[in-house]
C-alpha cells in the first residue's frame, strides 16, 4: 500500500520536505474548551504533512496483542505478548512458533500481562535484555515489574532472570501498570509506572512513600544510584525519580533528556520532559476531566509547583509508546518524534524546534488499527505494532 499527502506547500518548509498548513490536524472538539494553553503550541499545533510515498507492509501477524518490541543485531526482533510470551521474528519476517522460555508469571488481567522489552545497552557482549510486566502478588492483587535476564544464543530461553523493581503496594485494579523501560546510555535505566486507576488509589501518584504513578530510575542491576533525588529524604522511596504521573505508557531518552508520554483521563494527555524530582500533577491537575464530566482534582490545568506539559492532546490520541525518528530514510522528519496512538489509531509525528518545543503535528496511516510500540530501526524504517488480538508489525518505508 502506497499512501501520498497533499498540501500547499509553505516555502519556509521546502527544506524539510513537508507542507504546513495554519489549522491543526483534524480531529473532535475540546472536552474542557475552558482551559486555555499556557504557550504556543502547547496543544493543537499547526498541522503538517511529509512531502513524501509512505509505504506500508506486514513483516509479521497472528501475534496476540503484542506490546513491545526491539530490534535484534544483524536483524529480527524482540515481541511481547501480553498474554505472557515473548516471541522472536526472524531477519526475514518468520515469527517462531515456539516462544521463548524462562519468562516471569504474568497477571494476564485487563491490561495486565507481559509488557515491554529492551535490550540491555552490553547485548552484543553479555545478551543482557530487560522486561516489564504485571507481577500477581497473590489474592487477585498485582503491580509493575521489571525483570532483567540472559537470552541465550538459540534464543530459545531467558536464563538467570531476576526482578530489579516490584512496584509498592500491590494494587487490587489490573489497570495503569505503565511501563516502558529505557536506558540513558550512562549506566542507568528508568522504568515507568501507572496509578492503576482507581479513584482509591490515583491519589498515591502525589505518595513519595509509594511507586504508583513515578518514574523509576535505578543502576543496569537495579541497585540505587546515589545521585536519585529522594535518595535521602526520609520517608520517601529511593528509586523516584518523578512523580504525579498517571499512566506513562511511552518513554525515550534524548540528548540528555527522558521524554514521557502518558494517558490523560477525557482528554489531556501529555508529552513531558520528565526531570529530576520533579511533579507532574495527577491527580491534582489536569488539562482533561473524569470520564463522568466531572472536573479533576482542584479543576485546573495547572498549578504553582506542577509542570506544564510539552505539549497535550484533547480529545485524546491514547498513546502507546514513541521514538524519535534519526535515520535517512524520512530525511525531513530527523529529530521528530513518532508516537503511537491506540485511540483513534494509527501514527502521531510531532516536530520540535531546537529548544525542545512542537512546532508541527501529522497523523499517519490512521487506517492501521491500534498502535502499541514504535521502533525506529537500524536501516532507518519505522516499525508499528499493532494491538488487536490478532495484532501485526507492520514497516514503513519511504517512497518517491
């Protein structure tokens, strides 16, 4: 399938390959039209569309709503099910029948099951590669986990598995487990969480004394880098590296940056640069509201000691997980970032000035279903799983 974009070409934009049209992308009105952005941009930036033949094509189907994936060297990949298996897809598209072994017991409820995966920064040399997943912990209750383990050479098994977080405390609600685990390339991992919904429980987002809605960030063997900016304060759990998160389901890191995207409620989903010791809100502030109407929290987008979001989507494009675009392939979208949305569907691109702010966003190939991961890969096409029972990666590749 060949998809091509039309629009009237801006001559300011010529260099980058893409038309900028003054309205923002198509899509329904304001759940809360009250709250105004607190800066340009913030929210509905001006739509884009790529100068560019987007080609898209199954590499491989039949996977059970798959929900992370990483490229192995020399080709292939890495695929979460979030029933509990992780599958391996050949450099030429074969998925293996037989799942790999050794992974942890999953609590295969809602949205609970086995999650993301990464490789661990040494692959090449130890086969290090690392898991999140929903942990049960006994009496229906679960939480976010992360595990790390060996995969051996056949990559028939995962060999010398250990937990490096357990979420506190168990949650009785299989929802808003998070949780991306990315690498800052300087010997630290940052794992991201969720509040597991429940009016009840929301609240601890804001709890320094708990790990719901944070993110985590821990040393490669999950040990507690001294540097973390709790990892003194009396009362409050080391390993928080921010906090008044809702449901983090996307994170990369960039030039020295961790980047979130997490769920908002009625709209307000956000894009964060999340900082160290920093609060982000929930469920105190919102650009969105309960799914009843109802205001959230104190009924404001924002308040003293809270950060405003990079930017925020209402109504909602549900995100799943994003990466930032850096091959050769889509030359004008270097830098961008192309996030996953499970609701409408498809891919969200968003382009950022050099200060870190969106200055443009495009939806593409709204017609592929729910988009769970993103992968930009090593030749420079972007990888798309998409999240249906029978769920599928697909590749997209440029064309004249």
């Amino acid at each position: 399938m060949k998809i091509l974009t039309s629009c009237s070409i801006a001559i300011s934009s010529l260099a980058l390959g893409v038309s900028a049209c003054a309205e923002p992308v198509a899509q329904g009105a304001k759940n809360v039209p009250e709250f105004e952005p607190a800066f340009e941009n913030q929210t509905r930036a001006p739509a884009m569309q790529s100068d560019i033949g987007i080609a898209v094509e199954t590499v491989a189907s039949g996977l059970s709503h798959p929900w992370g994936i990483a490229e192995l060297p020399g080709g292939g990949f890495l695929v979460t099910e979030r029933e509990g298996r992780l599958r391996v897809i050949s450099a030429d598209g074969e998925l293996l029948e037989t799942a790999v072994e050794g992974v942890p017991e999953v609590h295969a409820v809602k949205q609970g099951g086995l999650l993301d995966v990464a490789l661990g920064p040494d692959f090449a040399r130890d086969r290090m590669i690392y898991l999140t997943y929903s942990k049960p912990t006994g009496g229906g209750k679960s939480v976010t986990a992360a595990a790390r383990g060996v995969l051996s050479e056949d990559m028939m098994r995962l060999e010398e598995v250990e937990d490096i977080f357990v979420q506190d405390p168990p949650s009785p609600t299989p929802m808003h487990y998070g949780s991306r685990v990315v690498f800052d390339g300087d010997g630290h991992v940052f794992i991201t969480t969720g509040e597991h919904s429940s009016m009840a429980e929301r609240g601890m987002s804001q709890d320094l004394s708990t790990t719901y809605g944070k993110v985590i960030r821990l040393n490669l063997d999950g040990s507690v880098p001294m540097d973390n900016p709790f990892a003194s304060e009396e009362g409050a759990i080391d390993t928080i590296w921010s906090y008044g998160h809702r449901n983090v389901q996307g994170a990369a890191y960039r030039d020295g940056v961790l980047w979130t995207l997490e769920h908002g409620p009625k709209g307000g989903d956000e894009l964060n640069k999340a900082k160290a010791a920093l609060n982000y809100g929930w469920p105190v502030v919102s650009y969105g509201e309960t799914y009843g109407g109802a205001p959230v929290g104190e009924g404001i987008p924002r308040a003293e000691g809270m950060e405003e979001p990079v930017y925020y989507w209402d109504p909602v494009i549900a995100p799943g997980g994003f990466d930032f675009y850096d091959g050769q392939m889509f030359e004008a979208w270097q830098g961008d970032i192309l996030a996953g949305s499970l609701s409408p569907g498809g891919l969200v691109r968003l382009k950022l000035d050099g200060d870190g702010m969106v200055t443009g966003e495009e939806r593409l190939v709204e017609d592929q279903g729910r988009i769970r991961d993103v992968e930009v890969t090593s030749d420079g096409s972007v990888l798309l799983l998409v999240d249906e029972a029978n769920g599928a990666v697909l590749r997209l590749t440029a064309q004249d």
